[in-house]
C-alpha cells in the first residue's frame, strides 16, 4: 500500500467523479482509476459503487476513508515535523554538565535560549565528574557515545569542536567572620593545621586543591566530603571548617571570597563547551551552540 493510492482514494470520495479527482491531483483520469482498483485489490474490498456517472462510498468505504484520512494526515505531520527540525524549530538539546555550570553559566543560556526557541526541548544531564575510569574523561565519553549532545567541562574534550565560556577558581568559602574574610587570595600552604571541607575525589576542585598541596609539599586536613556545595557551606557557616570548592558552585553573592592560590598563581581552571562535528549535531544543536557563543561574546565585550 501507497500513500499515493490512500490519496487518490480520498481525492474521489471527496470529489464525487474520477474526472474531478484526476482535475484536482493533475494527473490522467485512468491513472487516478487504476490507483484506486488496485487498493481495493489490495485491500479485498468494495470502495466505491457507481451512481450514474458518479461513485459513492460503500459501507467499508467509508471506513476506510476514515483511517486513510487518518494515515494521511500523520504523514503530514511527519513532514511538518521534518521541516520544522530543519529550520531548527523543533528538536531537543541535552547538555551534560555539573550542577556548578548551571550556576556559573548555562543558567543564563538555557533561559535566553528557551525564550527564543520556545518549541526546543532542552534538558540538562548531570555528569558524575568523579565517574572516571581508567583515567578516561566522563564528559567527553558521553559526548563521544551520544547520550549528550553538548557538555561543558573543564578538562580537554580534544576531537570535539568548542570554545571557552568561563574561568572557574578554587575559593576558600569563609564564614562571614573568619580571619580570612575581606582577603583576596589565600596560600596553598595557610590551609596547614586548617580543617577543610572539600568535594569527592575527582571533582574539579579537589584535584586542583589536592595538586596543589602536593607541589607545596603540605598535608590537607579534610574533615568531610560532599559532593553537595550547599552542604560544605553550610557545615562551613556552622564552623566546622572551611569549604574549598569551585567558585562557579557558589550562588552570586555580594561577599567576596579569597582565591586560593599556590605560588604559581589561583588555582584556576577554564570551563568549555564542546559538541560534536556540525555533519553529527542537529539545527537544534547547533542554533544551541550559537546562542552559547554569542552570550560568551557578548558578555567579553
């Protein structure tokens, strides 16, 4: 069976003749005639019954138009729906990330671009950074296996095509009246004798913080892990020591908080985002992808 045959068919039921049918579709009256006999060949049944010079639906007929028209009409739509992924109208977006590039930058894009692109889907997938096996890098593994269409990260995606959005440090997330507030950096080696409150092992900051003290050759005295920022700071808050996490973790705030630096400089890493080739990334992707880079530009001017 043919969506051609299916159309003809309606053509006739609606227009009443095959000579009307085969004027409205432009094609030969007998074309139209031999559509139709052989759906009903194909199907075992009576379409039409014959009214003079015009043909009227049987019983089964008329159940069939109804789902013909049915059928039709979902083809349409699969079109619709082609064409609309085409021009980048439709289609879906998922962007694995840690909750941190949510605060520091994607919250803005995925707004922005919501408001623009209202009948795109976009979700965000968290990434477990501290997932790693085999030292292979989580966020590009994801990217590479396509369940994620982009991802923002701070470690090299190397293959895939990015550009840098943001520079995230290592802050020392004092309470509002340790000896430490109102300072710009604070020294690897101040941490000494400190109790610290830090992330998992594999979390961006832990590693750089943990590097860090390494090369300064100084012993950090983690009293707790989380992978919750929220939670570091509040047992921070509480005194139970001082958070080290990712300053892109920690809502905006008026208070500024030290830098941790070592004596190469902040701890610091960049923060990208990167999608795969242009011939493997739909137009939703890539509108998305544009719409990050012009917030990054526009934000850098």
């Amino acid at each position: 069976m043919e969506l051609r045959q299916l159309r003809y068919f309606v053509e006739v039921a609606s227009a009443g003749t095959y000579a009307a049918a085969s004027e409205r579709l432009h094609v030969a009256q007998p074309g139209v005639w031999k559509q139709v006999q052989s759906l009903e060949h194909e199907l075992g049944v009576a379409l039409f019954e014959r009214i003079g010079r015009r043909v009227r639906l049987t019983g089964d007929g008329a159940l069939v138009l109804a789902r013909a028209q049915s059928v039709l009409a979902g083809a349409a739509g699969v079109h619709q729906l082609a064409d609309d992924l085409r021009a980048g109208v439709t289609g879906s977006v998922v962007v694995g990330c840690v909750p941190s590039h949510i605060v520091g930058f994607l919250g803005r894009v995925l707004t922005a671009h919501r408001r623009d692109h209202p009948g795109v889907r976009v979700t965000a997938a968290e990434i477990d950074a501290a997932s790693a096996t085999d030292g292979a890098d989580p966020f590009a593994g994801a990217l590479s296996a396509g369940t994620v269409d982009v991802i923002t990260t701070a470690s090299p995606a190397e293959g895939f095509p990015g550009f840098p959005i943001y520079d995230v440090n290592v802050v020392a997330a004092v309470a509002p009246r340790h000896r430490w507030q109102g300072r710009t950096h604070v020294h690897i080696r101040e941490l000494t004798g400190e109790t610290t409150l830090a992330m998992p092992l594999g979390y961006l900051s832990r590693t750089l913080v943990d590097d860090a003290a390494i090369r300064a050759g100084v012993e950090l005295r983690v009293a707790m892990a989380s992978s919750s920022p929220v939670a570091l700071l509040a047992l921070g808050r509480d005194g139970m020591g001082v958070p080290v996490i990712a300053s892109d973790a920690i809502p905006p705030q008026t208070r500024q908080l030290p830098i941790i630096v070592d004596d190469n400089g902040p701890l610091s890493r960049t923060v990208s985002l990167h999608s795969r080739s242009v011939e493997h990334t739909s137009v939703a992707v890539r509108d998305f992808v544009e719409h990050a880079r012009r917030l990054v530009s526009a934000h850098n001017t």
